[in-house]
C-alpha cells in the first residue's frame, strides 16, 4: 500500500466507544493542516489506547500522558514537526496567559 | 510507515470542502465493520476527487460513477470483499422492493 506522507495516526479502543473522538481529531487536525497532511488514519485497537503519531513518532498516548490531549496541544505537536512557521491562531499565544482553546 | 489492512482510503477534494462527508463516510464504515477494518485514511485532493479504495481497489471514484456512493451501496462493496458472510441489515435485502437506507 502506499501511503502519503507526512501521516497520522489515530489508534482508538473501539471497545471505549472512542471512534467519535478520533474521527473529531482527524477532522481537526485536516481542517487545521488542510493541505499540509498527505493522510490521517483512523486505526480501530483495543484495551484503552489512544495513540496519535506523525510518521514513526508517537505525538501522544493516553496511557503515558494519563488522558486525551488537548486540541490546541495536538496541532501544536503537528504544527512543530510539520509547519513550524504556521501561527495556530489565538490558541497559539501563550503571551495571553489564558488557557489555550482549540 | 506499517499500514494495517484491509485498508480504506477516502480521497476527498478540500476545495470542495468535502472533509465533513469524508470523515462520515470513515466514521460509518468503522461503525460497520468495526473490528474488520484495519484502517481508514482520509487523504485530501484536490479537482473534485471523491475516491473510495480497498486496499489496491478503486471501490468509488465520484469521476466514473458520477456522483457520490451511497451508503449502504459502499458498506455492501467492502462488506462483499472482507467480510462476505456479514449481514448488514435491513438495508441489504433486496427483497423488501424498497430503496435502501444506510
């Protein structure tokens, strides 16, 4: 199979009921980096997990990070390796001193 | 990059603004074959692409078909490759003379 890089990858427990919540941060992630992802796979797993990597790197995992990442914390993971020159908006600009939003 | 199969990819035209009908589309065939799937990519294009494959099998193409895939239509064309002995509901028979739901 070929595939297109730069990709992610979404792995969710089905079991968890987590397919809503990786289809969403997919959804996010290629509305955010419209043309700057060749792909993002959502991949049915089991057993807790939600894992996001980009290529060969693990961005986040549920069960080292002990929860679900936040949006803006995920793009800017994406952001730093893919499009380090991108501005993520309002959620991006810690000067602010607010919690970022997604 | 490992990719898990059987894979699906769901090539869509971002200036069409088609993500939000990819990412349902993804989202029902996981929700069908949850366990069966190994992967659903979304993968942006461009030109009015709206392609569905299997693996290495052009399931859908907007282009030839002229038009999108109905749901159920699309669940029945992966079903008959990985899963053949699945029922998919009231959907899949034809007997009932009416038109098919999702």
């Amino acid at each position: 199979m070929t595939t297109r890089q730069p990709r992610v990858e979404v792995e969710y427990c089905t079991q968890c009921r987590w397919l809503l919540r990786a289809g969403w941060t997919a959804q996010e992630l290629l509305t955010t980096f419209t043309t700057e992802l060749g792909e993002v796979a959502l991949v049915p797993g089991t057993g807790g997990v939600f894992d996001v990597r980009l290529d060969d790197e693990l961005l986040w995992s549920r069960k080292a990070e002990g929860g679900f990442p936040e949006m803006a914390v995920l793009k800017q993971l994406v952001r730093d390796r893919i499009a380090p020159d991108r501005d993520l908006g309002h959620s991006d600009r810690k000067a602010s001193g607010r919690d970022a939003g997604a």
